[in-house]
C-alpha cells in the first residue's frame, strides 16, 4: 500500500496512491490525516489497504497523483530518531573530522534524537538566510515508522512493529556540527529541518527486496543534473531498522508514527570507502563523504557544500524501474530576511 | 488563563482550570486539545480567556479539578528542546564528570533536542525495568510554550511568542549518559519521558514574577517526605527564555507547542554552589548536584540516585502561598517484563 498526505492544514490530508504514482484517491473519511491512521492502525490498515486494492484496479473514483502536492507524509511528528547504521559514513566523516571510530560502535547503534515539529515537504525549498560558514549538505536515507513500541522491546520483536518506509533527506548543516558536538549535547541548529519523500509504503510492496529488516535497493541521489550515488540501502547496513527501533525504545515508550532513519547510505567497496559515480563507483549519500574521499586522494576536498541554486533529488526505484516512494526534489534558496 | 489536559485518548481534552486549581469548565468545544488551541492560539486565545473568567467568577458550571485526572498539558508534542540555562548546574554536573565548561557557555546556550512522544502524566509512575547502573534522577525546571516562530527570530523578539508557561520533571538516567555523550550525539537513552506539571498558566497569572523573561518564583523540590530543593528559578538564570527561543529557532523554524525548557533550575549562594536545605541553603533540583557538592566536601557522594519506590514532588507557589501549576508527583516503580 502507498500512502501521502496532501498539503492541507497543519496535518496533511490523507490519501492512497497507485503503484504506479499516476493516480490516487481520498482517504481522509477512513482517518483524516496519516497520523491519525498510525493512532488506530490496527483497525484503520485494513479498510486503507481495501480502498488502495480497488484503486489499482481502476474500481474507484481517481485522480491524477502530483508529488508537489504533498507535504512530507508526516507533516510534523511526535518522534523523530536518526541512526546512523552505515558504519562507512561514520567512518569517514569522523575521519574528516580527524576523530576515531570507537569499536563500540560496531555493537551499539549510534543514533541522534532529531527534531520533527516542521518538516519540509519533499519539493520545499530548503530556505535559509545564509550558506556562508553553514555548510549546507543532503543526507539522503531511508527510514521506518512505527506504530506503538513498548519500552524494552527486543531486536527480534520490534521488527514487528514497523508499519511504513518511506525516504528522508536529513539536511544537515555541516559547518555548525563541529562547534555543537563539542559542547556535547548532540546535534540541534546543525540539523535543521528534514524533508520526506512524497509517499510512504507498507513494506510489503517491497517484495522480496524489504528482507532482514532491511530495503535492499540502490538509493539514488542526483545533485544539480549529476547523479551522485546509488548506493545499495541493504549493504553495509551494520544494524538494521529491528535493531535500530529497539535500541530507540529501550528507556522509553514509543508512540505511534515514531519515524527511525538509517542514517546516510552508504557502501564499501572492496572493503574500501567507494568510488565516487563519475570514477565507476557507487557515489555518496551527502556531500561531506566525496569530501573526505577528495581529501584523502587529493589532500583538499574539492566538491563545495551547497549553496543558493543548487538541487538534490533522492530516489529509490523497483527491480521494474518504477519509483516506490516519489522523489524528493529540492532546492537550496535564501530566506528573504 | 490556566489550562490543562484531562486524560483521555492520546492528546487529552483540553478544560479551564480555576485560579485556586480547585474548579474546572470543559473546553473541548473551543478546541479539542491543547494542540489545537495552540494551532490556532490568536483565535482560540481569547474565548479560553472569556471561559477562564467566568469560572472563577462561578458564572458556569464547573467541576471540582483533580490533578491526578490530568495528563501532562501536551500529552504528546511535536518540539521537545531543553535549555540549560542555570550555570550553576553545568558546572556542577561537569565538575561531577570531570570536564571543564568552556568558556563559550557562558555566550551560547546549551540545548538538547528532546524526544516528545510519550510525556508521562504529572501523577504517572516513573517505571523502569531496572535502576541499576541506570542512575534515576529528576530535573525539576521551568518550560514555555510558543507559538510558531519563524526560522531567525531575535532574542528581542522571540519573547513575544511565549503564551504558555509550564513546570517539567526532566528525568535523567545518569548511569547512561557518559556512554551517550562519548559517543558524541548527545542524549537519548539516557533522557526517557518527562512528565509536566498538571497545569499550564499564561504568563500573566504570574503578575511581576514574569519579568524579563523568566519566572521569578522558588521552583520547590521534595525527594520522598523531605525538601530537597527550592531555588528560585528567576536567579542565576543565564539564558533567558526568549533567548533559549530564539536559539531553538535559529535554523529552523519551530511549531506551534514547542515546549522549551529552562534547564535544572538552580543558584548559587555568595558566588558558591549552594548548601543543601538540611544544612540552610537552597538546595538542588537534581540529586546529581547534591552528589557532587558532597564529593566536593567528604570525598564520596552519599546520596544515592532514586530506586524503586522513591518519590518526587515538584511544585511552585504564587507569593500567597497558592500552587500555580499544580504538582508533579512521581513514584519510580519497576516494569513488568
């Protein structure tokens, strides 16, 4: 099943979507809003999964499905959890930050609690008053919502509990992250607001590519016309989303529509960082990773981070080459002061 | 105006609470929750005002209030950051981890992204599967709530979107926090669910003890059936609150019932930490600064953090002795597994 919101409101209006994401139909008297659905999801999935079934088959009143209609499928949320699962972009960016990769980090999942009251919608601009210093960057990911988690539920339950995948570009702003890391309470104004992809869907739609908790398909990142990744969300994926929702549920309740990112995507290859799309490689899920990868190589980063006009588009596309979830598609622009 | 939310559903319904907390009118038919009423505060405002007046002239039919019926103001809410405004508490804290503050402390806010989907009640159990190693402690402090704020709001400005003013119960597992820190993405295991006091007032119940910016009233604490605590919240308060707003905003913009927060409240006496009440001071507002200040003084902490059964009330009283927010009032108790 596909699901997004359409702007309206505070909350989004809720609708299906076809697989194919050329059509869609309302949704909004089974539950007014996707959180609404998540509240009850247990009674509200069957009859959304039912309509979706009859707007596939063309057996409902539709109409056209158009992406910059939609806010982020979540608006705004109550929960908002960013792991950071793939330990080649941990690697490399606290090697650009010349810090070490303590080896507890191959057994305890890293993850940053993010801030969720503002979310942008996947074709927002992303506005600020200034790029200068701020070290404007994409992360693009993927991520999971749940219904409610109990506090203390294990790995191998709390799989059990996600409901919906969908894509997030975790914007981040690097050049303010140093400065707040070093005063030890975790990322705030360096992680501004996230956008999500269009749609969300119910990990059946998958298929045999959501396996171990796990979305095992390239994440393909475009930056301007280039494309600058596809690395593959299922590889190198150190703990995956059962793990990460435990570990996020384990002094605390979690409630319903709780949204757990995977952190950047980000592969190896042959055991090394990767290569970056123009080299023969994979590519990047963020700009600070080609980064390191020039300092290394050329001992100076040559790729700037983004600035006003510049654009990134996230994509994650089936084995048939339709896209599942939508594009995010943004600009960087400056907020009028 | 003072407000709350009685249990029922996951976002509460929203009464009118009397000035003396004895009498409450239903509100739901203005707006349905407190949420609501934020999402729409310039209209809602005034008719909750209207409603306010009339209970505590008897002018309505009203009901007697009680605080155990309540859940926290915002049940649930979209933004969740804390301050730490009390230096004071910082530099104990550190002192008790063995860190330097720095400098810049005292010219940027520290401010931690919160999570806020699963606020406990005021009356709620504070449950755990365990206490050991955990280090269960309470954070008594003072919180606003805003409106929306646009992204880059100045300090001279940001105290214009503060409408609501609540107490906060900021429990802290100090067991897990230098494992979290270290791992360099701040709290989150280690800051489970807060609890808020039963009701949230405007500012203006507070007559000229909201002055400035901050809440110029002893924020008292009792541990079990003893007073642990009772500084005033509008001392040593080195960062206002329009101040922590306007940080909170600086790249992003915040949402309507962002709850922001003060911090451990806490002072100092003659240029020092502060004495225990048993001995005549003040006292603390967490057990990890009466730890330290022992330390400091015999070598060893003696107070231990909270185990099952101990007992935390927090609560401020007008200067005519009347509780302005009602009382947090938590037992820690053990989950069932």
């Amino acid at each position: 099943m596909k699901l997004a919101s359409l702007k309206h409101a505070r909350d989004g209006k809720l609708v299906v979507v076809s697989r194919d994401l050329t059509q869609m139909a309302d949704a909004s008297d089974i539950a007014p809003t996707l959180q609404a659905a998540l509240d009850d999801w247990s009674e509200v999935e069957p009859l959304l999964q039912k309509r979706y079934e009859k707007l596939n088959e063309g057996k409902i009143n539709a109409r056209p499905f158009t992406e910059a209609d939609c806010a982020s499928p979540l608006p705004r949320a109550f929960q908002w959890a960013d792991g950071s699962a793939y330990i080649n972009h941990v690697e490399l960016v606290r090697k650009a930050r010349g810090a070490e990769v303590p080896e507890s980090f191959y057994q305890d999942p890293l993850m940053y609690q993010g801030g969720s009251d503002t979310f942008l919608a996947p074709h927002d601009n992303i506005e600020f008053p200034q790029t200068e210093g701020w070290g404007v960057d994409f992360e693009a990911e993927v991520c999971v919502i749940t219904d409610d988690v109990p506090m203390g539920t294990p790995a191998d339950k709390a799989g059990d509990h996600i409901k919906l995948l969908v894509l997030v570009n975790d914007v981040s702003l690097r050049g303010l992250i140093p400065g707040e890391l070093a005063k030890g309470f975790g990322f705030f104004q360096s992680k501004p607001s996230s956008a999500f992809s269009p749609v969300c869907v119910t990990p059946d739609e998958l298929g045999p590519d959501w396996a171990s908790n796990k979305v095992h398909r390239p994440l393909v990142s475009h930056l301007n016309e280039e494309k600058f990744g596809e690395p593959n969300a299922g590889v190198d994926m150190t703990f995956d989303f059962s793990e990460l929702v435990s570990h996020a549920a384990k002094t605390r309740n979690l409630g319903a529509g709780a949204i757990i990112g995977s952190g950047t995507v980000s592969n190896k290859e042959d055991g090394q960082p990767g290569r970056p799309v123009k080299d023969g490689g994979l590519g990047y899920s963020c700009i600070a990773e080609i980064r390191m990868i020039e300092t290394i190589n050329d001992g100076r980063a040559s790729t700037p981070f983004m600035d006003f006009g510049d654009r990134i588009r996230i994509e994650m596309f089936d084995r048939d080459g339709q896209s599942i979830f939508g594009r995010i598609d943004q600009t960087v622009t400056q907020k009028e002061g």
